[in-house]
C-alpha cells in the first residue's frame, strides 16, 4: 500500500500494467473533513459502461482534526452500516512520542459474522460510552517501550515493519496484549504492511489503517 501525494491509496501493482486489488479514494468536504472510499477493482461491465472502478466496500471518515475516524460498510440491505470507530489521544500541546490510539469494532462470531445488537440503531461510540456492551469490542495499541540504548521508543513487530514511523501500531485487547489482531507498519520509503487475524475483517483493517496515515492536527 502506497502513501502517495495524492492522498490516493493502493496495493502494490501486480505488473507494469498497474493491476491493482483494492483502492481508496480521498476526498475533503468544505469543512476541512477527510473522507476515503474504498473499491474494489472494476468488473468488465464496469469498463465497458467507462466506470474506473468496481463497487464501493468501505468508507471512512475523519473529524477535522484528524482524532476520531468512522469507518463504515455496506449491510446486507446495501446501506452504509457503521463497523468501526478509531479514537486518537489529542495532544494540543503538542508533546511528542508514540500515539494513544481506542479502537471500537462490533462483536462477531467465530464464523465472522457480525453479532446484531439491540442497541444497533445507536452508534457506536453511544454504545460505547454507555459501557457494558457486550456487542462490542475495544481494542488500544499495544504501548511501546523506551529504549535508552537507542534512545527511542521501540515495538516489536517481528521483522514484518523494517522502518520507525509514528504511525507504526500494534492493536491487542487491554485483557490478552499478547494476542495481536492488528499490526501496521512502515517496511520502505513508500510502503506500509498490514497484517490481521480475527476477529478483525480486511475492509475495516484497512480503514483503520488510513486513519494512521491521515495527517493529524492534534495528535503526535
């Protein structure tokens, strides 16, 4: 996946044709909001009408400030559906360091299938700040260590991220941080890695992704 200067994301081509599994695109409303959609790569009817890409899978939307992002896909009655909110710790004194970073997913079962809830027609951070959900789960970034030897703080993300970065992250649950679901990291210059395993699904790890790529206004 690429970071590129046209806020445009992609996977790394297939061949010098440009071949591409999945992209987002960048758009900015007049309030300063960042919003991507996500598609998947175009179907022969979709060229065939001149569309450039296939159908929308995801979305996600950020706050001005870039500290709280909505992630969103479609439900089975093809409505935007809210999947997942990602906070960051606003820091408006600008102190540096690792971020601090809350992320909200909706509960799923051990086949993947999201768990319907009776509080689904509120959103999630309602649901998450009325507490005891047992429909959600909440997920942090795994805190790194300071290293005085190197004098940084450093994360282990075995041998997967080969480049420091601020928004290098590992998401585990504050109950077992030994079982990572997330990792995003820096590998090259130009190129970011992004592993998952459950309970989280491709469409809103990636979404959680941008949010880390997003530029921030009040975060480290």
């Amino acid at each position: 996946m690429y970071e590129e200067a046209d806020d445009s994301l992609e996977d790394e081509p297939e061949d010098e044709l440009g071949t591409w599994l999945i992209r987002a695109i960048h758009s900015r409303d007049t309030l300063g909001r960042h919003t991507y959609t996500i598609y998947i790569p175009p179907s022969q009817l979709d060229l065939q009408a001149g569309r450039d890409f296939g159908e929308p899978v995801g979305r996600v939307r950020a706050n001005a400030m870039g500290s709280a992002f909505k992630i969103y896909e479609p439900s089975e009655d093809q409505q935007w559906q809210e999947a997942c909110v990602v906070l960051y710790k606003v820091s408006l004194l600008g102190q540096r360091g690792p971020r601090t970073m809350k992320v909200i997913i909706r509960a799923v079962d051990k086949d993947g299938k999201v768990m319907n809830s009776p509080q689904d027609r509120q959103s999630l951070l309602e649901r998450y700040r009325h507490g005891a959900d047992t429909h959600l789960i909440v997920l942090e970034n795994k805190r790194p260590q300071w290293n005085a030897e190197i004098g940084t703080f450093v994360l282990d993300f075995f041998n997967r991220m080969l480049m420091p970065s601020v928004k290098n992250f590992q998401l585990v649950h504050p109950e077992d941080i030994d079982y990572t679901v997330l990792q995003f990291g820096k590998d090259s210059p130009n190129v970011f890695a992004l592993d998952i395993r459950y309970p989280m699904n491709p469409i809103t790890a990636l979404g959680i992704a941008i949010s880390s790529i997003q530029r921030k206004i009040a975060c480290p």
